[in-house]
C-alpha cells in the first residue's frame, strides 16, 4: 500500500500515521526521490480499509500494489531510482562503468589497471577480494587482504570500489571497505545474506542467478529493500541455457522488463554473460543500445596471466577501444558515456 501525502504534511502527522502503522502489523518505508513524501507500507494490507488511512490528516490519496515485489515495483515511485556514490550516480543519464579484474591479485597490479581504466572512462574499480570458484582448488581470493589492496587503491585514484560479498559473517568487514557491495550470481537467493545487505547502508549490486527468472530477480531485490536499504542495483549477467558456444546466454531482453517492473537502474556484465573477450565489445553496446544504465568489464593489464576469468577479461587497449565504440551509441539513445 503506497500512502502519498499532502505537500503540508507535518512532522508530527507523519510520525502518527507510521506509528498507527505499526500498530497494524505494516512496515512504513520512506520512498526516496519524490517530489512530496511518500511511505509505502508493507505487510498483510488485504484487511486495511483505505477510508482508515485516508482520515489521517496529512493523507492525500492511498494506492494498493498487488504485485509481490512491492517496494521494488514501479508502482511504488515513478521516478527513476539514483544511485549516488559519492561523485557518481548510477541510473541517470550517464552511463556509468564499472572496470577492473576479476580477481584482486597485488596492489600494484590493482594499481596499474586502476589508472588506464579511469583514463579511458571508467568510474568504479571493481574486483574481487573473496571470489566463489566452480573448484574448491582454485584461487579463492586474498580476503580482508584484498580488501585493503582495494583501500590503498582508492586512495591513490579516487575511485570507488566494488567487491563481492558471499558470507553474511564477513558483512561487518567487506561493509567497512566496499562503496557498493557486489552480491554474486551463487548468492541471488541467499535469503539470509540478502536481508544483512538490507540492513547495512551501502549500495547493493545485486547480480541475477544463473537460472533465476525475472520474477525471482525482482523478488531478490525485494528481500533487501524490505530490510530498508533501497540503494539496489540490478546486474543481468547471462542465463545458463542449452548454448555452450558463450558461458551463458545474455538476456538482453532483461533490460526493457526491469526497467518497466522496478523504478531500479540495470547494469550489464557482459564478460560473465559470454565468457569470450571477442563477444565483450559487441554486448557491451547492445547493453547500451537497449537502455541500461551501465556496464561491468573486466580488465586486466595481461589478461593471459590472470589469476581467474583471462579468457574473458579485456586488455587496457581494448577496453579504452570500446569505450570510444560505445559513445555514439549512447549519444544515439539520448545518454553519455
């Protein structure tokens, strides 16, 4: 149930009608980014009689959302939702890329990839302090280690960072270093590590399961905002189909539905979604050309000689090539990049 108040609305009726609220059984959010306040109220509203909410004074009109993600829905804020991390935004006209390796491997090579990427445009550096392995063999990541190779980094550059979370034990610590923290394809409906992201105040990038469909994306979405964090980013990132010639099959088609289902900004991650450096370049700009909000490259300074994910990770040259590719393409669909 989304309760729109009047422009005059006090304080003090404000608290009242959260308090009666509660008193319900509801959950009262504050909706960001609207022109007058707005509180979505969330729970078992079925036996609320709207005539009740309407007596309030302060209430200008009451509307009820029957989908099952309701502070995700578009229903609930009709203006695009923006994300701010410090200078930048994400989800406005702007493209906003996110570059960087897979894995975090020294902080010299963080360093050295770090300032050809934000050269050639990039905004965010991201990379992985804790990474999830199909072999338990395989490099897991430096952890806290990591974290702070990505510390020194920002220091020296001024970019922000994101890295993954896979434990709900490490929030505390991956919370202290990150600017947005990345929730991996594994970990979509880790239920219980989506609702400590909820609780924390950092922006959530949040990357579709490998066989998740868009109802349980959104759903997902809904998990974390329901603990009162609504600083949440959509990624698609390729679905696991019948094709093996690609990693996994992008669903570009992503991109229009979340868009017309949430007020929340999507970004693309083409290098997980192909799995090849040659199809990078060519889905990062059908990612822009069908209207996300940004994009997620890996880069590495050797890509043959990356700890993870070589075979899909681009080299400074080439990254700085499409990112020249891509401008014409936004400045097509009425973005910048």
């Amino acid at each position: 149930m989304i309760i729109v108040l009047k422009p005059e609305a006090t304080a003090k009726e404000i608290k009242h009608i959260k308090a009666e609220l509660k008193a319900k059984k509801l959950t009262p959010h504050d909706l960001p980014g609207m022109m007058r306040t707005v509180i979505a109220a969330v729970g078992d509203t079925a036996k609320i009689d709207e005539a009740w909410v309407m007596a309030f004074p302060g209430v200008e009109k009451v509307e009820r959302i029957q989908k099952p993600y309701k502070l995700v829905a578009r229903e609930t804020t009709k203006e695009p939702t923006l994300i701010k991390v410090g200078k930048e935004v994400i989800g406005g006209d702007k493209i906003c890329v996110m570059a960087g390796p897979c894995s975090v491997e020294s902080v010299q090579s963080l360093l050295d990839v770090a300032k050809e990427i934000k050269k050639t445009g990039a905004k965010f550096l991201r990379g992985g302090a804790y990474k999830p392995r199909t072999s338990p063999y395989a490099f897991q990541g430096h952890g806290e280690e990591g974290l702070k190779f990505l510390d020194e980094v920002r220091s020296a550059t001024g970019m922000p960072i994101v890295t993954e979370l896979m434990d709900p034990r490490d929030t505390e610590v991956v919370e202290r270093y990150a600017d947005v923290i990345q929730i991996g394809t594994r970990n979509m409906q880790n239920f219980s590590l989506l609702k400590e992201v909820g609780k924390t105040r950092k922006p959530v990038l949040l990357k579709r399961g490998l066989a998740a469909t868009i109802k349980e994306f959104l759903m997902s979405a809904e998990y974390i905002m329901s603990e009162g964090n609504h600083q949440v980013i959509f990624c698609e990132r390729g679905i696991r189909t019948f094709e093996t010639y690609t990693r996994n099959t992008l669903d570009l088609s992503a991109v229009p539905i979340l868009k017309k289902e949430s007020h929340l900004p999507v970004i693309i991650d083409p290098s997980h979604a192909v799995g090849r450096r040659d199809l990078v370049a060519p889905m990062a700009m059908a990612a822009v050309a069908a209207g996300a909000d940004g994009l997620m490259i890996e880069v590495h300074m050797d890509p043959e000689k990356a700890w993870s994910d070589g075979e899909q990770t681009l080299n400074p040259a080439a990254f700085a090539e499409l990112m020249k590719a891509l401008k014409p393409i936004a400045k097509a669909v009425g973005r910048t990049i």
